[in-house]
C-alpha cells in the first residue's frame, strides 16, 4: 500500500511576497518618521517666529508713538528758548535833570501807564534805569518811544509857544528842524510837572492820545507855567 502524502503536506508559502510586503511596511514606517521629524523640526522654528514678532511689536508700537511726542516736545522747547531770547536788546537810557521824578504826580503816572502803545510793546531798561521812566518797541526792536516824567521845564518853552490839545493834555512840540532828526519829543505843559514823551515820526498818533488819556486820569490838570518870551 502506497503512502500518498500529498494531500497532507502544508501548503507552500512564497517568500518573495513575504519580503515585499515586510518592505512596504518598513518604507511606510520611515516615511512616517521622517514626516514626524520633519514637523518636530519646523514646529519650534515657527514659535520661535511668532515669539519674536509678539516681543517685537510692542516695541515698534511704542517707538511709533514715541517719535511725534518727541517731536512736539522739541518744537514746545524751541518755542519756550524763543521767548527766553527776544530778538531786541534791553534799552540804555541816559541820566537827565528830572527833579520831580520822585513826586506824586510820577508816582501815580508809571504804574498807570500801558504796556502796549499800538503795535509798541514795553521794552526792557538795562540797570540801573533813571527813576520814572518807561520806554516801548517795536517786536523787531528800533527807535523806541521814551517817556520821562518829573522833568524840568524845557528851555524852548514861552508864552509864544504853540501848543496842541491832545485828550485834554497840552503838549509843546520840540524838534530840531535842521538836523534830518527822525523823531521828536512832545512835552505835556499843563499838569504841575513836565513830563517828556520821546518817539519816532512814523510811530503815528496812537502813542500820544493813548499817553494823553493815561496823564488825564491820574494826574490833574494844573495852570501853564511858561517862560518868559526871549529878549
């Protein structure tokens, strides 16, 4: 009796189908590896980034608002050295025969003076200053007005002298015709002391009305006192 194993034998396995499908698991297990590499390498560059752009834009924020504050503050400045140094320098009025200059009538004219006589602006006296007076300029400096008070009476003034009304205020007119002069100086003649108001041609007559409203405030009105005619 023959033994016929055939039917009992395992059935035979094929090693090159083995060794492909082993492949195909090892070449998809490296894949996945490297991707998973690859996104544990990218991944920290990309915090990295948005770490250094969430520290960076405050910083550039503030430096965007830093700039124009610091740039008004500058301009506040240069405006606050401006006015520290005004382009007109501080005035040097010599000493006069002024023997009244202490008494009632000066004392109460200086502080009532105005500091603005049209466009004129009271200017600055360099130290020591002769007692009651005031003086005003243009912003851009210039031939000032000059006010002196408690003066003596001027040598020019007589009874033939002409005299101009002025808001209640008799003023004499002295200037040297000869000379070229560009200014003059007018004498209030009618309130117990003499008081002197210096100023240029061009300043108009603004500065003597407004001059003469003051002196007719606070001083009154006295008698003329002129000289005697000469010869």
């Amino acid at each position: 009796m023959s033994n016929d194993t055939r039917g009992s034998e395992p059935e035979s396995t094929h090693p090159d189908a083995t060794s492909e499908s082993a492949v195909a698991e090892e070449s998809a297990e490296a894949a996945h590896d490297s991707v998973a590499a690859a996104t544990d390498d990218t991944e920290p560059t990309g915090t990295v980034v948005e770490e250094l752009d969430e520290r960076r834009s405050p910083a550039l924020i503030a430096t965007a608002i830093a700039l124009p504050i610091a740039l008004v503050a500058g301009v506040l400045v240069m405006g606050v050295m401006a006015n520290r140094h005004p382009a007109r320098s501080a005035l040097v009025l010599g000493s006069v025969q002024a023997p009244a200059a202490g008494g009632p009538e000066c004392s109460a004219l200086l502080p009532a003076l105005p500091d603005k006589l049209g466009d004129y602006t009271t200017s600055e006296l360099v130290q020591p200053a002769p007692v009651a007076t005031k003086a005003w300029q243009l912003p851009e400096g210039g031939d000032a007005i000059v006010l002196r008070c408690g003066m003596d009476r001027p040598m020019e003034f007589n009874r033939a002298s002409p005299l101009q009304v002025v808001n209640n205020v008799s003023w004499f007119d002295v200037r040297d015709q000869t000379s070229g002069a560009t200014s003059g100086t007018w004498w209030a003649v009618d309130r117990g002391t003499y008081i002197a108001l210096t100023m240029p041609d061009n300043a108009g007559p603004t500065p003597l009305q407004e001059i003469s409203d003051t002196i007719t405030k606070v001083i009154p009105q006295k008698p003329l006192d002129p000289g005697p005619l000469p010869g």
